[in-house]
C-alpha cells in the first residue's frame, strides 16, 4: 500500500512533532508534505522524505508562515495524491484541506480545528484594530476551513476535547486515539526518586492562548522560583514583566528537559489545551501537575494523584493551589500506572488497527 503524511509546516519542535515522528515509525516509507520546511528549526525531520509546496520559494516563509495564511490553502490544493492509497494528516490547521480522488482513502488525525479561526478566535484577536484587519481574511479563511473539513474520508481525534470541537465546528464524527508518550519512560526508574528542588517549571510555546502570563503574575507575587522552558511571540512581553525568581531557559533538548522535569516540585499548566503532552511527560518522571481544570487536562490528569486543579483561570486560584501544594502526597506508583495508559506501544497498536479498519470498509465502498 502506498501512503503519504501531510503536516501543517516542519519549523518548530513540540508534541504534534513527536506523534509525527511515531507515524514515520508506523509508516517509514511514505513521504511527508508540508507547506515549509525550516531546517535550522526542525532538524528533527531529517528522517524523512520532505515535499514541501511552492510557498517554500518565498524568502523567509518558513519562519513567517502566520502572515502566509490566506495562501496555506491553495499551497495544500496544489499537491496530487493520485499516486496513493493511503493519506494521513496530522494537523490542526490547513493540511486536512489537501484534495484526493476516490480510490485515496485520507485519515485526519487531527490536533484541534483550527485554532485561531474557532476556539481561539477571541484570544488571538482581542485586539480591535486587529481584529478589525484581518476580518476579511479570517472571514475567508473560515469558509475554506468548512470546506476543507469535509475532505477527510474519516478524523481521528486526540482527546475527547477534539473530538467535541470537531463536531460543534465542523459537523463530524469521530474516533478518539490518545497521543503517544514515550518521553522520560527509560529514565522513570532512575529519576525523581531524590527530593525535589525548590523550583516549579513551566514547559509550553510562550503564545496568548496559553496563559504563561497568569502564571508569572502568581510567582511574583509568592516569590518561588519557576523555571520557563520554551521560545515564542509573547517570550519578550513575558521576560518584562518578570520578577529575578522565574528564569527563562528558552529551547533545550530532550536530554536537558529530562533534567529539569525530574528534579522540579510540579509543572504549572495554566492554559486550556487540546490535550497536553507536557502534562504527561511530567507524569511520566514522577511529577504532579498543577493545571486549570478544562479541556484536554482532565483527560491526562487523574486529581489527587497525579495533579490537582485550579479553577477560575484566574491569578487568585492558581496562587491558592500553589499555596495548598504538598508534594510528599503523590506517590511514583500512581504516576507510573497512570501513564502506561498513553504509552507508544498502545499507541501504535491503536492507531495501526483502526486504520486498517477504515482501509477495509473504504475497500468495500469502492
């Protein structure tokens, strides 16, 4: 069978990047298309075959897609998959919209719907003269996104929190398989087992929507350390408003991060995600999580356990969270039993089955 991956763009490094790369493993022959293709950023995807469309030939594109996306959808339409049985996109924006004939079954694995254009729309744009602008653009953006939605033959959702977005924006069902995560399991046994240190650690892309700001403000005030890992669009904004306790330590690699998780007192999660592997990579070392209660979190977080919940997103029930927090209460059995549920095995056991089921009932249509 001949299959193709089709991902978003290749310019960063994070959660979707290690499914992908759980995919590659799955299907170790199909080429991966994208819309850019940023060596420097992404040279984790070296493993594979990159077919990149014609917005790789704009100077700059790579590491300036957000201004380029009025053109994501006609750089997705541009690619032919005629040549193949078997699609797979891995996407939370633009990369479910690609066009296949009817002998090609396409499986959506999908992060989230479009963030920006749906669940996210008030957060990226609550700017007004902002959100004034790009009115047009998002306004045909939403169209082609509806549009593009109907493509997938079928959608796989990565939480049950995707899987309600996908119905409420774009009318469809589907299944739901958990990411994998693999991150940290070979060192669980020989980790966190000391004491921890006297510091809590944030690991997220410093963008609005994930609400590192409400976390900063509560560490100001209390004056514990937090330790920040992560680059993005808000990173000066934030590193301003910061007091000398909380230190941003930018990108690091697996083997540093593995480090930083084992010896924090617990990661700070104040943001509503899709899903959350960070939230799981820090369970898988042994770490409690202290998150908002929505979302994807509630699915990856059991309370009491292996994290606890703060509610209101607000900067006063964070910081009496914080205040409550004993991290002698958790115990690395309960973390290890828990995250055994979302290990690569069942993972791609999951995944590999029921695609293979879809195969046979598209087989039996045509």
């Amino acid at each position: 069978m001949r299959v193709a991956l089709v991902y978003d763009r290749l310019n960063k490094w994070g959660g979707a990047e290690r499914v992908l790369l759980v995919l590659h493993k799955l299907f170790p022959d199909a080429p991966l298309y994208t819309s850019v293709y940023n060596k420097k950023k992404a040279s984790w995807a070296d493993v594979f075959d990159i077919r990149t469309s014609f917005l790789q030939k704009i100077p700059d594109a790579s590491s300036s897609h957000e201004i380029l996306a009025p053109l994501m959808p006609l750089a997705f339409e541009s690619f032919s998959f005629d040549e193949y049985d078997l699609v797979i996109s891995l996407t939370s924006e633009s990369a479910k919209g690609i066009i296949t004939k009817p002998h090609t079954l396409h499986v959506c694995y999908c992060l989230t719907p479009t963030r920006y254009l749906w669940s996210g729309y008030d957060e990226y744009f609550k700017n007004p003269y902002l959100r004034y602008l790009a009115k047009p653009a998002v306004s045909y953006l939403r169209m082609w996104d509806k549009v593009a939605a109907s493509r997938p033959d079928r959608y796989i959702a990565i939480s049950q929190e995707v899987k309600r977005r996908i119905k409420k924006y774009y009318d469809r069902d589907s299944e739901v398989i958990y990411p994998p995560v693999e991150f940290g399991r070979s060192t669980f046994s020989s980790l966190g087992g000391n004491p921890p240190a006297p510091y809590f650690l944030i690991v997220s892309r410093l963008v609005p929507y994930k609400k590192i700001d409400i976390a900063i403000k509560v560490f100001n005030k209390l004056k514990l350390p937090l330790k920040i890992v992560g680059v993005g669009s808000e990173e000066k904004k934030l590193k301003n408003m910061s007091n000398n306790n909380i230190e941003f330590l930018g990108y690091l690699t697996d083997k540093e991060l593995v480090r930083y998780y084992s010896d924090c007192c617990a990661l700070i999660f104040p943001g509503i995600e899709d899903f959350g592997l960070t939230i799981l990579e820090a369970q898988s070392l042994g770490k409690p999580v202290i998150a908002f209660r929505g979302a994807g979190a509630l699915e990856s977080i059991i309370e009491g356990e292996t994290g606890e919940f703060f509610y209101p997103q607000t900067e006063e029930a964070l910081l009496e969270k914080i205040k409550e927090f004993q991290y002698s209460k958790y115990k690395r059995s309960d973390f290890a039993k828990h995250v055994e549920k979302f290990s690569q095995d069942k993972f791609e056991n999951n995944f590999k089955s029921h695609v293979e089921k879809i195969i046979r009932e598209h087989e039996n249509k045509i």
